[in-house]
C-alpha cells in the first residue's frame, strides 16, 4: 500500500504545469523540425521557422510558448490500494496545483477560465477549476496525464454519430476544412471512435496525450484496422494543402491519434479533437516517496534557425499610415509593424458595439488604427508585455461591419481565416486583415516595446491595451479588394501536392 500525501500531489500539478507552459514535449519538437526541412511552401516555411524559433526562446526564456496557457485537464488512474495523507478532496488538491502554477510570480500563466459561462461569465482569476477524469485501478500507484488546452483548438472539436455503414475517413476529410486554421496547425488530430457520445470524445482527448509515432507506424506498417486509419487520414489530410497556419502547405497534421471502444450496433460514434501548434502534456506516477520530478529538455534538442523576419518585407509605420498605403498591399506580402497598436478581442469588441449602438462615445479613437486580437500574459521583469499571440479572429467577424462602419478602424490582426461576410465587409470598406503566426506568442511579444492598459480595465486580459512595437512580424491575409491567402494558398498547394504524388508514382 502505498500512501500519497496531497501536498506531494499538489506540488506535482504545480511543477507540470509551469514545465509544460515553457516546453515542449520533445517528440513534437522533433516532428515540427522534420515538418520545417521537407516543406516547400515558403509562408508556411516561415510560419514553422517561427514556431520552433519561439519554442526554443521559451525554453531559454522560461516564459509561455503561448498566451492562451490553456484550460487544465487532469486524467488519473487511481490504484485501488492508495492511501491518501490529507482531507482534500481529488478536485480540490489538483484545484490547488492549478492554482499555484498559474499565479506563480515568476511565471505567472494567464488566468481564461470564467465561471457562470452562460451568464456573467466572471474570470476565476487563477484558472480553477480544473477539468478532471478519474479512474481506479489495480495496484498502489497515482498515475497523472495532464494538459494544458487552448480554446482555439478547443473550439475545433468536432462530433457525430454515424451510420455503421459510413466512412470515419470522409467524414473526417469533410470536417478538417471546416475548422479552418484556428486550431493553430500544424498540430495532432485525436479521434475517439465507438462507445457512448460522451465517451467518443473523452477518448479523442485523451488520444492526444500519446506519443507522436507516426513514422514509426510508418516503417514498420500498420497491424489493425485503426493503425490503417491513422496512416490513411495523415496522408489525406495533409493533402488537403492546408498547410501552416492554413497558409498552404505539406503538413497539416504531425500524427493522427485514435481510441476506440465496443459500441451499440444501431451506432458509430465519432469524436474528433485537435492539438494545436502549442502542444502542452506531460505524464508522471506517484508512489509515496514524494513529488514528481521534471528535469528539462536539453537545448541540443532545437533547431538552430536564423529566422530573418525582415528579409523580402514589407516596413510599416502604423502612427501614420493611410488608407490608401493599406489599399497597396496585397493578400500573402509579409508587414513589419512599427507604432501604436490597440488590442481588443470580444468582451471588448461586445462593448464597444453596445456603445456604438447606443450613440454613446467610445474610450478610444479607432480611425485610422489597427487593432489586434490579443489576450496578453502579465509581464515579469523588464518585459513590457508578456506572451502575446493573436487570437481566432473569426470570434470577431459579428463586429467587423459596424466597427468599419463607424470608427474609420482600417486594419486587423488575429490567427486563421475570417468568414466569406467579413471577407465582404473589409473589402467593401478598404480595408485589411493580418495575421500573426499563433503559437509564437513569446517571439511576437519581443516586438512589444511598451503596454498599458487604456479601457475597460475590468474585463483583465480581455481589456484593450495600447501596445508600441517596432517590427512585429504579420502577414497580409485579406487584402482590401477581398483576396484571401487562406483561400488562394491552400488551393494551389493541393495542386502542387498531387502535382508532387503523381511524380512519385512515376
């Protein structure tokens, strides 16, 4: 029998998640560095670049690799034959884990979790409560699998009950375009398939905690109908051409991950949920001789890349650019932004639409201003800002006509596509939308020189701050006569990769 102290189990909650908002696992590094050498595609190229580079100045830097430090989800296997030392409940320890690692001053992780989500939505402030899946099992050990999930892939989880008789594959294919680029590839796709509804996703979840070994697979052929089924949608869904930040691309996907379970003969359901870009889990045991221990990562393990954001782009001085210098610019031509930029994502956005609705002024003067979808991590020593990489800009696509319509707003900057009426309403109005590479927050946050806060102070990290940067690296990903790059680059790239299919066939 072995007995767990909860003070062992709260330490180890707290210690994983601080490493895994600094790290990487290192079989993602390893598979995002081979992602980087064989693609072709030269915006996705540099997305990658970035993304590896970010990954290894976090690591140095001790600081997130994304903003979004994500929703916490704890899976235990309890043994049966564990003795707990203390009075807590299991949610209440791993509570207090959560709690720590996210207010640690040294690191502090951005608080996203809101309670009373269909009302108030009130920020916990600590990122409490966790989400947790428990199951006892044989023997006299605590074994712990957690992540730290982003909303942006989150928000990209899919689920169907199929017909027996149906292909998971096409269903598969029909659903991975639809969830556009805001779930931050290239990244993991877990799929859960059988049981229960609620079990089919529960196991699509935990499917993304399990090492990337798709190569392996590879080499060795698939031995089950499931391994085939992994081997089939990698290489289906990369030829998709979505590509890097859906800019178009050979690698969409790095793995495919799949669990399954006995189901009802009327039934087949499917869950399907993505990893995104900042891949966080991370697995330890508990025996009773006391908290889980993290050594780091070597840094022997990235890359050396020389990214040279400046190289081929394009300097803007946004204090005082026009719109008629926007109307130049065209869909995939790389900015260096250097100026005041304001923040704002949708607490913010729904405030300043009530506003406007009302006749009432607004706190600050979007003409002619660019405005950036950001939730920011506090800073710590000597930072301006901390982590700060954009958000799913299709969350704002509701307001984009009335802020156009009425502030003289000009340009702005998320991750991913925007939907065919934001398209609409930023052509018809001249002007721009540009993206930042999601899941480089720590490398973005570099070109952050300062930060305040100048409205809506309340709402936290949803509140709109002035940022000054000096060459803060974007892309042009809707122009303002309304040519997209998440449109034209994926397009071309399922050319050039049947174009490239068929020559190896040959």
């Amino acid at each position: 029998m072995s007995v767990i102290r909860a003070a062992d189990l709260i330490e180890s909650i707290r210690a994983a998640f601080q490493y895994i908002s600094v790290y990487h696992p290192p079989d993602f590094v390893e598979a995002l560095k081979a992602a980087y050498e064989r693609e072709q595609s030269p915006a996705a190229r540099d997305a990658l670049a970035q993304l590896l580079v970010n990954s290894r100045m976090s690591a140095e830097g001790h600081r997130p690799i994304c903003q979004d430090t994500g929703i916490a989800v704890v899976f235990l296997k309890v043994g049966m034959a564990v003795r707990w030392d203390g009075d807590m409940s299991l949610q209440a320890m791993i509570d207090e884990g959560v709690r720590r690692a996210y207010t640690d001053p040294l690191n502090p992780l951005r608080a996203s979790v809101l309670a009373d989500p269909a009302g108030a939505r009130r920020n916990t402030g600590d990122n409490t409560p966790a989400v947790v899946h428990v199951e006892l099992v044989p023997g006299d050990r605590v074994e712990v699998k957690l992540a730290a999930k982003g909303g942006g892939s989150e928000n990209k989880a899919r689920f169907a009950v199929l017909n027996p008789s149906d292909s998971i594959v096409d269903w598969v294919l029909e659903q991975v375009p639809q969830m556009g680029a805001g779930w931050c590839p290239p990244g993991i796709l877990g799929l859960g398939i059988g049981g229960t509804p609620e079990k089919a996703l529960l196991m699509a979840k935990e499917a993304l905690f399990e090492p990337i070994d798709i190569h392996e697979l590879r080499a060795r052929g698939p031995s089950n109908r499931v391994e085939e089924l992994r081997l089939e949608l990698m290489d289906k869904v990369n030829a998709l051409g979505i590509g890097a930040q859906g800019l178009g691309g050979l690698t969409t996907v790095l793995d495919v991950k799949i669990r399954d379970y006995p189901t009802h003969a009327a039934s087949l359901p499917v869950g399907l949920i993505p990893n995104c870009a900042a891949t966080r889990h991370l697995h330890f045991t508990l025996d009773g001789s006391g908290p889980a221990r993290f050594e780091p990562p070597p840094l022997s393990l990235w890359p050396e890349i020389a990214w040279e954001g400046a190289v081929g782009a394009r300097r803007v001085n946004l204090d005082t650019l026009t719109r008629a210098e926007v109307s130049q610019w065209r869909a995939g031509e790389r900015l260096l932004l250097t100026g005041r930029l304001l923040t704002g994502r949708d607490a913010a956005h729904k405030r300043l639409i009530d506003l406007i609705t009302h006749g009432e002024p607004l706190p600050v003067d979007l003409n002619n201003r660019f405005i950036y979808y950001v939730g920011p991590v506090d800073p710590v020593a000597g930072e301006a800002v901390g982590p700060a990489g954009p958000t799913t800009a299709t969350r704002m696509d509701k307001f984009t006509e009335p802020l156009l319509a009425h502030t003289g707003l000009i340009g702005m900057i998320g991750k991913a596509e925007r939907g065919p009426e934001a398209i609409e309403t930023i052509r018809r109005h001249g002007a721009v939308y540009c993206i930042a590479v999601g899941g480089a927050a720590y490398l973005v946050s570099k070109a952050i020189t300062s930060a305040r806060v100048v409205a809506f102070p309340e709402l936290g990290m949803e509140a709109i701050y002035e940022f000054e940067v000096r060459d803060m690296p974007v892309t042009v990903a809707v122009d303002s006569q309304g040519h997209s790059v998440h449109e034209s680059g994926p397009r071309e790239w399922r050319i050039n990769i049947e174009r490239l299919r068929r020559a190896h066939q040959s």
